[in-house]
C-alpha cells in the first residue's frame, strides 16, 4: 500500500478511536474524524464510505490475524492465548471499543468467538455441560469472554496472556 494512503487511513483510524474515547459512536460525526485526523472529507471518502464503513474495516484488520489467520490452531489454550495476546498488543483499538459498548464491535466479537473460540471450549471443555441448550452455553463463553477480556485490559497489575488464558478456562470447564 502506497505511504500516504497507509498515513492517511492510520490517522483516520487514530481519530477515530480517540473520539471513541471521549463520546459514543452514535454522537460522532464524519467531520469530527476528518478534523481531528488533519485530512480532507475527500480523502476519507475515498477510503470509506460512512463512519460504518471505518468500524467495519477497522474490526475487520483487528479480526483478521486474531482469529482467521488462527482458524487452524485446534489447541484451546494456545489459541485463548492468542486472542489474549493479540487484545494487549491492540490495546488501544480493542479496549477503547469494548469499554464503549459499542454494538456493532460487541456483535462482531461475538460471531468471531462464537465460530472459531465455542468450538474447542465445547468440545474440549464442556461435556459436563452437555444437558444445557447449545445458544446458552455459546451465549456464556462469548460473553464471558467479552467480559474476563474488558476486566483483564483495564487491570492496573498487569495480568499476562497466558495467567488470563488460564483464569478463563478454569472457568471454563
């Protein structure tokens, strides 16, 4: 990708989630991102066509390595791990959207877990818990999940991956 197409999308996505941190999704606007980004309303049209065009994209890149370039790895704990690891390196993106609750994000994630994470916990984890309905068990490891994550990355005692990896899958089983 050309430099100043990478500079631009990178400050566009800066923004972006520096104003997550300081309003709701739903109160931003293009022009807010595009000011606080230094770019033109063109340039920002000509790499998205909507603020939820941007989330997408951005949840998008997030998701990629984390899980489909991971979809493979049949190991629970490595994988949890990953996930984890990938959520501290991406720590401003991924804590900024979680902390703010934001639907389309939270959703997301959820499918993301719900496919490549519910699988192994199910099979791996879970044949104590056959008797219950399969969307209440996927609806609890998602959302615990969602849940250990947001506590995990707001910890001032840093946890690492593979402690937080342990803790949820103890839960888990």
């Amino acid at each position: 990708m050309d430099r100043r197409i990478q500079k631009s999308k990178t400050a566009i996505y800066q923004a972006f989630i520096s104003l997550l941190n300081q309003k709701a999704y739903d109160k931003m606007t293009v022009q807010e991102i595009i000011d606080l980004a230094n770019v033109g309303r063109s340039t920002f049209y000509a790499h998205f066509d909507t603020k939820e065009a941007l989330l997408e994209e951005l949840c998008q890149e997030l998701f990629q390595h984390t899980f489909i370039e991971r979809q493979e790895d049949k190991d629970l704990f490595g994988l949890t791990a990953h996930i984890f690891s990938h959520f501290r390196k991406n720590q401003d993106r991924i804590a900024t959207l979680l902390l703010s609750k934001n639907s389309y994000f939270l959703s997301r994630l959820k499918e993301q877990l719900s496919y490549y994470l519910f699988p192994l916990v199910r099979e791996q984890l879970s044949p104590k818990k056959a008797d219950l309905p399969l969307p209440f068990l996927e609806h609890y490891v998602t959302s615990t999940f969602i849940e250990t994550a947001s506590w995990w990355l707001q910890q001032r005692q840093p946890i690492d991956e593979k402690e937080i990896t342990r803790y949820y899958l103890t839960l888990m089983a």
